[in-house]
C-alpha cells in the first residue's frame, strides 16, 4: 500500500493531500530511515515515526485499511509505540 493513502486511511493525516505533503517533506521515517516520497510502499509490520502537531510519534503497522472508516477502525490499523 502507498504511504500516503496509509496515512489517510489510518486517520493520520486529514486529507490525502496533507498525507503527501508529510511524506515529501522528508520528516518521516520508515523502518529509521528517511522517505521523501508519497508512494513509498509500507506494510505489516513497518515502524513508522513522524512529528505531528508539534510531538513525535512511533507507530508500528499492524493491518493495512481497506478504506478510510471510523476512527476506531483506524486505530486497529496500528501500534502506537511512542507518543510525547
């Protein structure tokens, strides 16, 4: 799956276009290391880590959504490992 539409379909990021923009701007990392591309193919099992909203989060990827559903189906899709 894209990185992008993870992002999307897990609820990270709010629009599609604001999941690019995460993943072009170079500040998330995949497995420890740097991603400046939006289709950058994630799966099961990747650890993810990004700033958002001024904190650093580490998530580890459980399940790949299938669409973008509830909240609480989107927080099935991952671990959170760090949140500060």
């Amino acid at each position: 799956m894209r990185l992008d539409v993870f992002l999307w379909h897990a609820r990270l990021a709010k629009t599609r276009v604001l999941a690019q923009a995460m993943a072009v701007d170079g500040h998330l990392r995949i497995d420890g290391r740097a991603v400046d591309r939006s289709h950058h193919p994630v799966r099961v099992g990747n650890v993810l880590t990004f700033m958002t909203a001024g904190r650093v989060r580490v998530l580890r990827i459980e399940a790949l959504p299938t669409r973008r559903g509830p909240p609480a189906e989107a927080r099935e899709c991952y671990q959170e490992l760090i949140a500060g």
